[in-house]
C-alpha cells in the first residue's frame, strides 16, 4: 500500500529536548542529538515510498524539502498525535506515522508498516520501555481512539493496541525497536545504526 508517511517531531532546541540525556549531556548537546536523530528519520522517510510526506511539527525548524507541514495541535500529546492523522488525512490513502526518537530506523521497515495495511486495519511498532514507535492506520479517523490512551507510560503500546482492537480493527505488529529518552537508550541507538548521524554524533560526545 502507497501510504503516506507522517513524521511527529520537535524542534532541537537546547533545553527543550531529550532532557533525560542531562547528564552526562549538556542541553546542547541533547538538543544535537535530537537534530541528529531527526535527519536520520527524514532522510529514512524520504527513501520510503510514499504518498506523501507529511512533517507535523511542534516549534520553529526548517520543514524538509518536498514535505507537506502542518503544525502540532492540541492539549496534551494524545491530542497532537490524533490530531497530526486529522490534519493531514488524504482520501482513500492510508497513514503511517513515526517519531524521531528511533534512528534506527529504516526505509524497508517504514515501507513494511505501509505494505502491512494491505491485510491489517492497523499496524503498531511496540517500543521497548512499553511505548509505541510507529503506528499505520488504513482509515486515519481511527486515530481519533488515542485521546483516551495515557502516554509516556509503561503500558502506552499496550493500551494503544486495546484500543484499536475495540473499535473493531485488525492490528498487525512490526518489529520492537528501541526509542532513544536516556544515555543507555542513545548508546543501543547508535549501536545499531554505526552509520548514522545520531551515531556520529553521539561519538562527538563520548
């Protein structure tokens, strides 16, 4: 399936992101590995099939050449996750949506999670601490379930699952990956993406 590819992220600025990585970061150097991070996904998304790309932005950054844009809305981030499948639905086209925490990701994955809605309603990308990573949805109203689903929790990935499932849909599951909130996180991150510029930037750090 030719979905389109949603990317939620925000602006790497000092002190307002990956603050978990502070210490042994500094805020600086934080908000670098996020930018880092960030690249990594959108140059993945770009070399994905896809529909359209869809930037759903939270603060002021430069939108990738080629890429819609829309800004991120609403009270809370359950909010701003249904609202970016809201805001950025095409008729009759599916959406797969990722964040930039996850720089090992890759364009056979994403394409994955898009071919995947062929035969499931739904397809969620289970996270390690009990998150979600990446969630396609054949119908993007669906999403509308995830105002009621407590985030950065333990039991978020679960909890989105459950609530898709009520609402009637078949979810198929991708691979677990790894998201990237503390140093142990960024340093299983780089790990598996050597080539990465959250890799290279992370040894700038070491």
């Amino acid at each position: 399936m030719n979905a389109q590819l949603l990317l939620i992220a925000k602006a790497p600025v000092p002190g307002r992101v990956k603050t978990r990585l502070c210490p042994p970061c500094t805020p600086e150097q934080a908000a670098g590995l996020a930018a880092a991070a960030l690249a990594d996904t959108v140059a993945t998304l770009d070399a994905a099939p896809a529909a359209r790309r869809a930037f759903v932005l939270s603060g002021r950054s430069a939108v990738p050449a080629g890429w819609h844009h829309v800004e991120q809305r609403g009270d809370g981030f359950a909010a701003r996750l249904a609202n970016a499948f809201a805001d950025t639905a095409l008729p009759g086209t599916a959406s797969v949506l990722v964040g930039m925490d996850t720089p090992q990701l890759t364009p056979d994955l994403v394409a994955a999670a898009a071919e995947g809605l062929d035969g499931a309603d739904a397809v969620l990308g289970h996270a390690e601490d009990g998150g979600w990573w990446g969630l396609g949805l054949r119908d993007p109203d669906a999403a509308r379930v995830l105002r009621d689903v407590p985030m950065s929790t333990a039991e978020t990935g679960a909890r989105t699952e459950q609530a898709l499932r009520a609402l009637g849909l078949t979810v198929a599951r991708l691979p677990v990956l790894r998201d990237v909130d503390t140093w142990a996180d960024a340093e299983a991150a780089a790990e598996r993406a050597p080539g990465s510029r959250f890799a290279a930037a992370l040894a700038g750090i070491r």
